[in-house]
C-alpha cells in the first residue's frame, strides 16, 4: 500500500464504547463486526492508496435496520461512512479515520420488479436503479426517519441486445505530429448522424492504454496498431436493423479513409471480449504503478489535448500518461503512472491539470465524484455561492456532520 499524507484531522465525533457495540447487536443480530483481520479490506479503496482505521462494520438488512443505526448514530454524534462495493476511484467509500463503516453488501434482494415501468425496487431501499440505493439509505437518514416511500428514482433501462465494433486509426505520417485525434472526433459525429438512436457508447483509448492492457493483462488486440482505438456500442431494440446500420456505418467509414481497421462483435464472447479491452484500463494502469487520476468533463475537441500536454510537461517523471474515456460524454480519464507517489510529480499535475480544465469550462469531476479526493479542487468547476448551498442543503438532512465526514464538500468554505 502506498500512503499519501493528507492534512486532515479527526473531527470530534464520539468513539465507538461497549454499550454502542451491544445496542448495534440489538438491532444487527449477527450483522456486526469488529474482527481486526475482517476489517482490514473495508478499510482500504479499490486503488489501494486510502486507507481508514474503522473498528465496527455493520451489516443491515433492510432499511428500518438503516434507520434504527443512524438514529443511534446521531444520537451518540458517531460518524458513518457508508459503503457498497468498495470499488470507488476518489476515496468516497473508505473510512478517512474510525468512522463506522455501513455496509450495504446484505441490501442485495430484489424486493420487486415492475414489469410495466421497470422499476426495481432492492433490498429494502427506495424503488431505483443504477446504484443510488445508497441515496436515500444514507443521505436523508441521518436522523434515523425514513423517508416517504414510493416516490419513483430516475430509471435507467438498458435493453439486452448490442453490437460493438472496434476501430484503429492511422496516424498520417510518421513524426507528423498528428495524433490522429481530429479523426477520432470526425468519426464520432459521423457515427453520431448515422446511428443516431441506436447508439448506446463511443468510447475510446490512445495506443498506450492498449500497450498497458497488452502488458498487464495479456490481453491482445483485434485490430492493427494504431494511436486511438474506438469502441461503438448499440442497444436498438431489434438486432437485424443494427447489425445492418453499423455495416452501413462500417463501410462507409473504412471507405472515407479515417478508419484503418475494425472488427464487429454481435456474439455474446466477442462482445465481452472487445469490452473487456476497454474496461481493464483501470486495472492495467493499476499494476503500472501509482496512478494519479483524473475524471474530467471537457468539450470534446479539446479532450486530448491536455494528454499531449503532460507529456511534453512531465516528460521521463512520468512512466505513462494516458487518456480514455467515454467520448460520447465528453468525458476524459487522463491518468498518469509513476514507479511510486511523488510529491514532486504531484506538484507538476496539480493544479495545472484543474487549472487547465477550469480555463476549458470543463469540471475536475464527470462520473466518479468527489469523495475525499476532490473535494478541495471542486471550487475549479463550481462557484462559491454553489458550494454554499451544496453546504446548506447538506446541514438540513444532516445537521451534526456525521454522515460520510471529510467527503466531498471542501474542508473550507
Ligand atoms: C472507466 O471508465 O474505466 C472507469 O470510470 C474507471 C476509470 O476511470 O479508471
Ligand atoms: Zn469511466
């Protein structure tokens, strides 16, 4: 584990006593842990870089469970640091000190499911989807009432049926200096015109996410070399008009020239396959070393610049600066590999990088949050008066502070 000093304190929560513990087993039975060695993962984020020193783990089935802790909690002023899959890129779901930590790894049934409207409602929770059970569980709990029930979440629904494809680029001429990016971007608006409604991603990644991939994994590529890779993925809701407008799509983009080579996956493996290319990013850079990570919201025109720019910047200080992400969101993962943390690096990518993205109008957060990471550069893509009402409304469903301390709101404002 590789430990970054933060300066941060503990906050005057109360700790954990013995009548805590027993009044946890009263409404827990069974769902409370305090074994050292069991503690250990909890404690520690996916990235391996945080790690808290929490005591008690508690394991609630339902939400009158939830409810009955967190009044308890907020009666005793013991901070909580609710957690789910622990898989988290910005320290949000890892304890910063003794906070306890509430799981939700036993919130796992399925309660209903509306086949009408498609709404789901797990493990006790109110009826949402994609993840947010935590939401309500935790946010508007702090008091211990549960929140009104039966108001509908957003509901996200994803049919079954995709196709994907995966394209290479060629770079014009070597030493050029053209990273083949403009191609990329024209590829993207193209694919945007001509599969409009079906078209459920367009992600990409630079050749050297492809090389870590290689390396680390031992996962090989379908496709020639090339500086970018992209990977289009449709959802329509009938496979046959598809698969007959990404073979529209297909030839006429290797015909236009912008495209050297590409491959297409209807088959439940392939498609798995191609994903897997893409999704194990994280995972390569993680076995390439310390990684700084950045998750910015940028517009789509400027989104590779910023990795042409640090590594002219950090030059031989960085083993690999990398760019990946979800194009069709205008969301850039620049990451950044070291043989271990340096200060020294750290001081050369920040605040450049969140400087950088503020002159862009872009934000230092698109989809992995704030957390404990970036609360205190959030102020690049927020103005004050937004993070005092973010404050506001964060003391009116929690006025002691004891859900989730030390997260995502800055540490002054
Ligand atoms: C991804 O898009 O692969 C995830 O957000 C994780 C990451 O950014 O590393
Ligand atoms: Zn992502």
């Amino acid at each position: 584990l590789t430990r970054e000093r933060y300066p941060v304190r503990r906050l005057p929560f109360s700790t954990v006593s013995k009548q805590d513990l027993a009044a946890f087993e009263r409404i827990v039975p069974g769902g409370v842990v305090t074994d050292p060695e069991a503690l250990q993962a909890p404690n520690v984020d996916w990235l391996r870089t945080l790690r808290g020193c929490s005591k008690v783990l508690l394991r609630p089935r339902t939400s009158e469970e939830v409810s009955h802790i967190l009044r308890h909690c907020h009666e005793r002023n013991l901070a909580v640091n609710p957690q789910g899959g622990n898989t988290g890129m910005v320290g949000g779901s890892v304890p910063v000190f003794d906070e306890i930590i509430l799981s939700t790894a036993r919130m796992n049934r399925v309660l209903s499911f509306h086949s009408v409207s498609g709404g789901l409602r797990p493990g006790g929770a109110e009826p949402v989807c994609g993840g947010t059970g935590l939401h309500h569980a935790a946010g508007l709990r702090s008091q211990g009432q549960l929140p009104h029930r039966g108001k509908r979440g957003n509901q996200r629904w994803r049919p079954a049926v995709s196709s994907i494809w995966l394209t290479a680029w060629d770079c014009p001429g070597p030493g050029s200096g053209c990273p083949g990016f403009a191609e990329v971007l024209q590829t993207f608006s193209t694919c945007k015109g001509m599969l409009g409604e079906i078209l459920s991603a367009f992600e990409f990644m630079d050749a050297v996410c492809m090389q870590l991939v290689g390396r680390h994994l031992h996962l090989a590529s379908p496709v020639q070399e090339s500086p970018f890779y992209v990977l289009i993925e449709t959802s329509g809701s009938n496979a046959g008009h598809d698969a007959e407008k990404l073979g529209h799509f297909l030839e006429h983009a290797l015909g236009s020239g912008l495209v050297t080579d590409g491959t297409m996956a209807t088959d439940q493996r392939k498609v798995k396959m191609l994903w897997a290319l893409r999704e194990r990013i994280t995972e390569a850079l993680s076995r390439d070393g310390y990684v700084y990570k950045y998750d910015l919201s940028l517009p789509v025109e400027r989104l590779y610049d910023i990795v042409t720019d640090l590594r002219a910047r950090l030059g031989p200080h960085a083993k690999h600066v990398v760019g990946y992400g979800h194009l069709g969101d205008g969301n850039l993962h620049l990451n950044v590999t070291a043989e271990a943390f340096s200060p020294s690096l750290l001081a050369a990518l920040e605040p450049h990088v969140y400087e950088w993205t503020a002159g862009q109008q872009g934000s230092v957060s698109a989809e992995h949050g704030v957390g404990f990471r970036k609360r205190d550069v959030l102020g690049y893509s927020k103005p004050p008066g937004a993070l005092q009402l973010m404050q506001q409304l964060k003391a009116l469903l929690d006025p002691k502070g004891i859900l989730n301390p030390y997260k995502t709101l800055p540490s002054q404002a």
